[in-house]
C-alpha cells in the first residue's frame, strides 16, 4: 500500500518491535485503532541487534518503525507519524496540543518509570520465565545496566513508586468511570499512553487481583485491548535492511521553523535520547524543525538511511 502525506510518498509500514515492550503495545494499540496494515520484525529483547543498527545506526530503543530508507526513532514520533498516515480520527486534536503533548511525556517518562518498578517487583519475578533461569536473568540485568548506564532516570524504589502508582490509578478510576476514554467519547493520544504503562503491570497474572479496586479501568483496558493490532504480517530483519538498501529517503533537506543557531543542516553531529540509552546516531543534519531532527548516515549494508527523532527528550551535538 502507498500514502501520500504533505505530499511525501510513504510506502509499507515496517514495525521492529518485541512482544513484551510496552513501548511497542502503544504503538500495536494504536496501529490496531486506526485499522492499519502494516509488517513486524521482531526484534532481540537485548543487544545485539544487528539489523536494527544498520538501520538507526546506534539508536537502541524499541520499538522503531521504517518507511522505506526512513527511520523513525521513539513512540511517540511513530505515533504522530501514523496519524498523518491515518489521519481519520486524529488522536492529537489541535485544540489540547499542548496539554496533549505535556501529559503523554510525564506518562511515557516518569509514569512509565513508576510502572517498571511496579512491573518488577519480587512477586512478578517469582513467577517469570526469564527471571526463573539464572543465566538469561544476569544477561537481561547485564543488558539494562548497560542500557541506563550514566543515567538515574529509569530507576525507582518500589516503595516510592508503589503510592505515586496507586495514586494515579485511583484518579484514572475516577475519570474513566464517566468517561469512556481519557480524550471522551474517543481515544487520544493520552489513551494510548496511559494504556502501555497499565498493559506492563496488570498483563502479570500476580498483579491482575491489584486491578480489582479499579473497575472503571478495566472497563477502559478492555476498550483498548478491544483495538486489537490491526493487519500485521511477520518480516525478517535482513529483508527489512533489504527494503532501506532498495529505497530512497523521502525526506528533503530543510532547515524549517525552528531557529537554533547551534544547528546548521549538513554539518555532522550527533543524536541521542537525554534520559536512558545513551547510544548515539552520528550523520549529517538533513533537517531540523521544532518537532523534529533527520540525520543521515550511510550505512554498509542499508546503504543511505534518514533517522528520525523527536525534538521532545533528545539531545543534538555538532561534532567535527
Ligand atoms: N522514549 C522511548 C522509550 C522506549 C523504551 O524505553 N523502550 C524499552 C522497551 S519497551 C527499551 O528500549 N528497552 C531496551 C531494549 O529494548 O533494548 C519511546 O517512547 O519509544
């Protein structure tokens, strides 16, 4: 299938996710909202993840999602890029941009953070498979240590996180109980938020009883679940590197709205997220915009490739 969006071409959207990321459950949920067809790779739970960094380049979060030679880094840019592939029923309604905007970062940042903690606590752990075999529970911790390292951002006491959890569940409740979605009679971007980080804990069969004082939201869970994930066709992730080797970017050149005297577009530099996962994607900036930054790099296999971050919690440095 191809899309035409501001006059760009998109052809098939190819989703490199895992089952048990929360990340990507946002992204499959409001994939399955908007009744989507798209390809999945799944990809390793822990590096490496060989055909991933052909294609971003360093960048090691999930999920990512690509578009041909265009390569589009955290959720929250993947989903403002599915509702303009999909723009009936937009999720980001202009009216509460901004208010949109500021709610879903403190869900998918520090309510996400709160819901790790909660998710991983000793009850869960007892009962989960990786957790159960001692060698693929030290390469998962050894993985995640090196994944935060130089960062306290994803790291939480249980017996912190617990009350700010329960805190924002009794008022998730309350909402939901006259509401059938955070955004009203239909979901928006919010939803899809809130509904990851409530996925990562009650999907635990240890924690599912936790849900019971919380009727309104399991109602609401069941809504969203009601979604589904949309038409979803398994790829591999060589013929995913394959697709970006055979494709043009589709982005153009551009310095647009944004004026940022640090940034000039086709000076090298690099990106990286400034909470956790310090990896960083180096190229050439081929676009800087208030919403966006678009490297590109060449890579050996995937040939030319564009990156796309968000503006919103990422870093850009001039190097030489
Ligand atoms: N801000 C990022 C956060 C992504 C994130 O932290 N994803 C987790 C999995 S859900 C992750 O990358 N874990 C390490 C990994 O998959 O290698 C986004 O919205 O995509």
């Amino acid at each position: 299938m191809v899309f035409i969006i501001e006059q760009e071409i998109v052809t098939d959207l190819i989703l490199h996710q895992y089952a048990s990321s929360p990340f990507s459950e946002k992204v499959r949920c409001l994939l399955g909202y908007k009744k989507a067809s798209y390809q999945t790779v799944e990809i390793p739970v822990i590096m490496p993840k060989p055909d991933l960094m052909a294609l971003t380049g360093g960048y090691r979060k999930t999920p990512v999602l690509q578009v041909g030679a265009d390569i589009y880094c955290d959720s929250a840019l993947i989903c403002r890029l599915i509702d303009r592939v999909y723009p009936t029923d937009s999720v980001y309604p202009a009216d509460q941009a901004a208010a949109l905007g500021a709610a879903a970062h403190w869900t998918d940042t520090f309510l996400f953070k709160v819901s790790v903690a909660v998710a991983f606590q000793p009850k869960v752990l007892a009962g989960n498979e990786t957790f159960s075999d001692p060698s693929m529970a030290a390469a998962f911790m050894a993985d995640r240590a090196e994944l935060t390292k130089g960062s306290t951002e994803l790291s939480i006491d249980l017996a912190i996180a617990m009350p700010h959890w329960l805190l924002h569940m009794r008022r998730l409740d309350t909402q939901l109980s006259s509401s059938e979605f955070l955004g009203g009679a239909r979901p928006n971007i919010l939803d899809f938020s809130t509904y990851h980080c409530c996925w990562f804990v009650y999907k635990n069969d240890a924690l599912k009883p936790d849900l019971e004082p919380f009727p309104a939201i399991t109602a609401w869970m069941s809504r969203m679940a009601a979604f589904g994930h949309g038409e979803a066709k398994p790829m591999s992730g060589e013929a995913a590197v394959a697709v970006a080797q055979a494709s043009e970017i589709s982005t153009a050149a551009k310095a647009t709205d944004f004026v940022d005297s640090q940034l000039q577009v086709g000076s090298s530099v690099q990106v990286m997220p400034i909470d956790y996962g310090f990896q960083p994607t180096q190229g050439e900036l081929l676009l800087a915009s208030s919403e966006e930054i678009v490297v590109q790099r060449t890579d050996q296999r995937a040939g030319p490739v564009a990156v796309h971050f968000p503006r919103l919690g990422f870093q850009v440095e001039e190097i030489s």
